[in-house]
C-alpha cells in the first residue's frame, strides 16, 4: 500500500512497479498524514502489519519561513498516523528521520527529533513496536544536490556551494532503502537505528567533480560561486548525539543508538498545547518547539532574521509553554485539518 498527498509522483510509483511487478497486489491512495479521518479509514480497511513512514516536509531553508507547516505535517503526520497504527493493531511502526534531528539548529531538523520522541512514547505504552531509523542525504533522492548541480553546468555554471568547508553524509537510494527495510524486519521497539554513513563528503569537492566528470575545467569553462549557508543550516552534520552511544548489530552497517529518557506525560501534554498553536498560526513556533527539545539550538542570525521578518516581537520566557492553558486531546489532536 503507498499513500502520498502528491498524486505525481504516486502515479510514477504506481506505473514503475505495475511493469516491472505485473502481479503485485498494489494499492495505491491518495490523503494527507494530516487529515486524521482519511489515515484512520485507510488503517481500518487494510490493517498494515509494517509502516514505513516517510511523509516530511524536508526542506531546511522553506521550513525556516514556514514554521508551523513543519510542525503540521512532521509531528502532527507522525503523531496522527502512530496512533492509527496503535489503534489498528499495525505490528511495527519505522519513522524514517534524519541526521538533522541530532542537535538540530533548523525546525525541520527539530521537528524529525520530535518526531523521534513521540515514537520513543508511543513504543512506551502501545503493543506495536515503534523503531527510527536515521540516516543522512540519499544521492538521487527528492532534494539531492547533484540535480541541481547537474543543471547548473548544462547553464554554463555557476555551481553554488553554501560554504567551501560544508561536509554531507551520502548514500545510495538501494543502499539507504536495503538497510531501512533490514533495520524495520530487526527491531524490537524502542530503538533508534544509525546507518552507516561512511564519510562525509565536502560539496565543494561533490561540485568540482561532478564539472570535471562532466567534461569541463573549474575556474575556467564553469566557476563555483559561494552563497553562504542557508537559514538553519550547519556545516556539518552528525548522526549520533553524546548521550545515546552506539552498538552494533549483526549488519556492520547498522547501529542502534540508545534512546535519550525524557519526561513523556509532560512532552505529550505540550505535544497537546502546540497542536493548537500551530493551527492558530503562532509566530512563536520556533521558541515553544526549543522548550521541547532540549537540543535545538536556533542561530543567533536566524534569530536576528526572524526578528527582521516578524510582524511583531513577543518576549520568551522560560516557562512560555507550560503557562498555556491545558487543551483535551478531543478538540485539538484528534481533529481534522480545516
């Protein structure tokens, strides 16, 4: 069963494996991980044993402008379809995240380490086992950086690198893909599994090679121009954070990270709080999510830039999100979007 909002790219999906699988039994839907009827009729029609769920917003720079869209879709989608599976009696849940989750500075980044917490919860008082599996950019993948490079050369360049020291982890769309399904078919529940990575590769150094492979000279035929790091984004990023240490499993080239303990009553309860917020449009977004995730540290100069954008500023205290008034779950998680 695949179930994407984006009808396009589910029909591709759905013409590629009907040729190359003529006798797959293949449902293909369209819906919203945000619209809490659709994914509960769809769980209570087809009972899925196993969920890969994927469904994110991912772009680091959009998400900056559109804070509360990646709490919408990221937590919310997470959170609406964990509980189907609960509900329905799904065996496993696999959150697919990101190596942006780990000390994220960006609220997409933060929003997949909530996203990693309410899996962590849920595993904590549900019979379906909840597991993550993190990893970092997939070459190929929706997003990837060498479209975009390939297209700037065939415009005779320039190649645009953020920084010349930014560093990436990369990785195959067979590797990535062969070692989430080995990593859902392994767990237990409660894990969060670490792919391997291998090395980080520096862009600069993706971006003159793909010039050089593409049969032209940098500096000469097509220059590479330096635009600064984007909002949110870091220089480097990480997989793993200091306090979850590593074991290795059978498969050299997945880790299990030891999940990080933290109160969960009182995270769902904000969980709750924010759930209303988000809808009513706050321009604090970024500020309540920091009170929820200890380790999302925003940039002083995204700060200084939302402040520039912000229609008006609003003092944060420490205790901002617990000085909200309670919200029963009937009237804000369990509710359609408009």
């Amino acid at each position: 069963i695949i179930l994407d909002i984006y009808e396009n790219n589910a029909y591709d999906i759905q013409q590629e494996l009907k040729q190359q699988y003529p006798y797959l039994d293949l449902i293909v839907l369209i819906g919203s991980v945000r619209n809490t009827n659709r994914v509960n009729s769809i769980f209570e029609q087809y009972r899925p044993e196993i969920v890969y769920h994927a469904a994110a917003h991912k772009h680091v720079p959009l998400m900056e402008d559109s804070p509360n869209e990646a709490i919408k879709n990221n937590v919310f989608g997470t959170y609406k379809v964990a509980t189907a599976a609960d509900r329905y009696g799904t065996k496993r849940f696999v959150l697919i995240s990101t190596d942006k989750a780990v000390n994220p500075t960006n609220i997409m980044g933060a929003s997949k380490r909530m996203c990693e917490m309410i899996v962590q919860s849920f595993n904590n008082r549900s019979n379906t086992d909840f597991v993550a599996v993190r990893f970092g950019n997939v070459l190929g993948s929706n997003g990837s950086v060498i479209p975009l490079f390939k297209k700037q050369i065939e415009a005779g360049g320039p190649v645009t690198v953020t920084h010349p020291d930014v560093v990436r982890y990369f990785m195959t769309i067979p590797e990535a893909v062969s070692l989430v399904l080995e990593a859902g078919a392994t767990a237990k529940g409660g894990e969060i599994f670490v792919l391997d990575m291998g090395e980080p590769v520096r862009i600069d150094d993706l971006a003159r090679n793909l010039i050089r492979l593409s049969g032209y000279t940098v500096g000469e035929d097509i220059e590479i121009e330096y635009t600064g790091l984007r909002p949110g984004e870091k220089l480097f990023e990480e997989l793993l954070m200091n306090e979850e240490g590593l074991q290795q499993t059978a498969n050299k080239m997945i880790y299990v990270g030891k999940p990080i303990e933290f109160d969960e009553d009182e995270f769902l309860q904000n969980l709750e709080k924010l759930y209303t917020y988000a809808y009513d449009e706050t321009d604090q977004m970024k500020a309540m999510v920091s009170k929820m995730v200890p380790t999302y540290h925003i940039r002083p100069e995204d700060k200084k830039r939302d402040a520039m954008k912000s229609r008006r500023m609003v003092p944060v205290g420490d205790s901002e999100v617990s000085q909200y008034e309670p919200f029963r779950q009937s009237k804000t998680l369990k509710r359609d979007e408009a």
